[in-house]
C-alpha cells in the first residue's frame, strides 16, 4: 500500500505506526495459536484519527478540494441519472454538480438508501462496541481475536501503549438498552483468558457502538454514480479487513470515473465487476468465518482441532492476512488496524 501514496504519508506510517508481525486466535475452551505473517511480511497499526487526517492531507496535496462540516443529503437526479447532490452547510441549502458523483458517505449511506442500492442485512445482525484501552496487559506484536459461543473480542495493539478493544455480539446475545460500555465490561469480566490482562485497564476513549454491521449492497453504483467504501456493502470484519475494502474499494472507484469520465460511458457495472473479482473470495472467506461463530457445535469442535493440529490455523492467519496479494503486490493491505 505504501508503495501507491504519496511520500509524506508513507514516512507518517513508517514513522509513527506500531509493527504487527501476525495473530493470535483462540476459541472457547482455551485454544491458542499464534503465528506471524510468513515471508517477514509485518503490518502496521495506527489509530484512525491519525491515518484519517493524514489521508485528507495527502488527498489535499494532490488537488482535492475539502469543505469541512457539510451534510450531503440527497441525490438530484435527471431523467434518471444522478447530476448533482442536494448539500447544507449550517443553515444553507444548495446543490453541487457534477459529471460523476462518488458516494463514500459510510454504511448508512444517504446517497445509496435513496438509490436503493444499499440495506440493513436481516442476517446476521451484530453490534460492535468498541474503545482504546492503555495498561493492557500482554500485548505483543500480534492482533488478537478472540472468538467465544457468544461472539467475539478483537485486540489490537497500538502506538503509545494503546490498545484497541472490540466485543461483537449478536442481538440474542445483547440485553435491551444496556450500555456500549457494560457490553465491554461485561465481556472482559466473564472472559477467563481476558479478565486477568485487564484488571489495570483504563479505558481511555468514548464507546463506539455500531450495528447492525452487515450492509446489503445491490450493485456499485447507478448512471452519474459510483459507490465507494462502505457504502458499496458492508461485512462483518472478522479478519480486519475493513481498511483494505475501503481503501482499495477507493482507488477502484476513481479508476470507473477517470474511465467515464474519458470515454463518457456509464462504469458502475463495471465497477462492480471490478469490486467482484477483487472481494468475493474474501467476502467467501469472512462469511464462513461467521457462520462458524454463529454454530457453538461447530465452534467447539475446530476449538479441539486447532488445539491438537494448529496449522490450519497458521494458514488461516495467512488468508486473514491477505499474504498472498502482498506477494504479488509488495505490500500487505490488511496490516492498517486501529
């Protein structure tokens, strides 16, 4: 990834992100495999405040132009193409048009819902709740995750001393109206490989809370509008993918619209022909790691395995790494946590 920005933002990464070597996976029961990435691939992990800023700096040194606290509302559309968004600032209502529209406005994409190009998910329906975390005890150079017959926690460690926490739960699983930070508690508490690490945690940040996670996508786009990040479709991001989709699904995105824009022909079909080829195998990959979560049987049963025969695990670190495109690619895209 490096190797396709620009220098500044290549030297913040290098400079101030913290090495990930590999993961550590455990299951109920207690089964632990670690494993580092193979070939000396290592990963880095920053906060997102800081590679956020960094992006929309770099994105500013290459021309763009960024108007800070405007609310895009909704597509305005002309014999049914999309021209131009509907946009406010503060108490101002206008329209900004254009040749070709992206819509990179999040999971809950006004642009895409209106288009009916986007959804909820009716299955499965999981909240995440997340938080930074300092004097964790027992981080290592490995993302964690930790899978359980009720869900997940994720760890990743971060510059500083940091650590980013992240319990995932299905609704079955949550009670009504409890807070996003008694889920952290509670999980943490109950955890008895976890308990022990955190009885000096403080947590340091507000809770995030985000769910339902699964984003139902019908397409990437619509004549005059391509979709970017998560607003293309979003997946439940067990391997900590959700910065390569949304990075690369960027970069896709702006290789239809220099096409259209040059040739004048619609992209978005193949754009999402483009996003098929580059995902779906991933997208494969993510969803039977769900459903196993979703099965105690079928969880308790690879629990034992990976315990006696740990490498498929190893492999599977591998896969959730994406290390066989950062062999092709001389970069690894899933190595930004955070």
């Amino acid at each position: 990834m490096l190797s396709r920005i620009d220098s500044e933002l290549a030297r913040r990464v290098r400079t101030h992100a913290l090495p990930i070597t590999g993961m550590t996976v455990s299951g109920p029961g207690g089964a632990t495999v670690s494993a580092d990435y193979a070939g000396g691939f290592v990963g880095a992990a920053v906060t997102r405040c800081h590679l956020d800023q960094w992006l929309l700096e770099s994105a500013t040194r290459a021309g763009a132009d960024f108007e800070a606290g405007v609310t895009v509302n909704a597509p305005v559309l002309s014999e049914d193409r999309v021209v131009a968004v509907r946009a406010s600032h503060r108490s101002t209502q206008y329209e900004v048009r254009a040749r070709v529209v992206i819509a990179a406005d999040g999971r809950a994409s006004r642009i895409a819902t209106a288009m009916q190009l986007s959804k909820f998910a009716r299955s499965p329906q999981r909240w995440a709740h997340g938080a930074y975390f300092t004097d964790v005890d027992g981080l290592s150079g490995h993302g964690e995750m930790h899978i359980r017959q009720d869900g997940y926690v994720g760890v990743a460690p971060l510059p500083g001393g940091l650590a980013n926490v992240c319990v995932v739960r299905a609704r079955p699983h949550l009670t009504h109206g409890e807070p996003g930070e008694s889920v952290i508690v509670r999980a943490l508490a109950t955890d008895s490989a976890l308990a022990a690490r955190f009885t000096r945690a403080r947590r340091v940040s507000e809770v995030s809370v985000l769910g339902p996670l699964a984003i139902d996508s019908e397409g990437a786009g619509c004549p005059g509008l391509l979709l970017a990040g998560d607003a293309a479709g979003f997946v439940d991001p067990m391997t900590g993918d959700g910065l390569r989709f949304a990075i690369r699904g960027g970069e896709l995105a702006a290789e239809a619209a220099i096409n259209e824009l040059n040739s004048g022909r619609s992209a978005y079909r193949a754009l999402h022909a483009r996003r098929m080829g580059e995902f779906a195998g991933k997208w494969r990959f993510n969803r039977v790691l769900r459903a196993l979560v979703d099965s105690p049987r079928a969880l308790t049963l690879a629990a034992r395995a990976a315990h006696a025969w740990p490498a498929p695990v190893t492999r599977l670190v591998g896969v959730a790494g994406d290390l066989a495109l950062a062999r092709r690619t001389a970069f690894a895209p899933s190595g930004v946590e955070g």
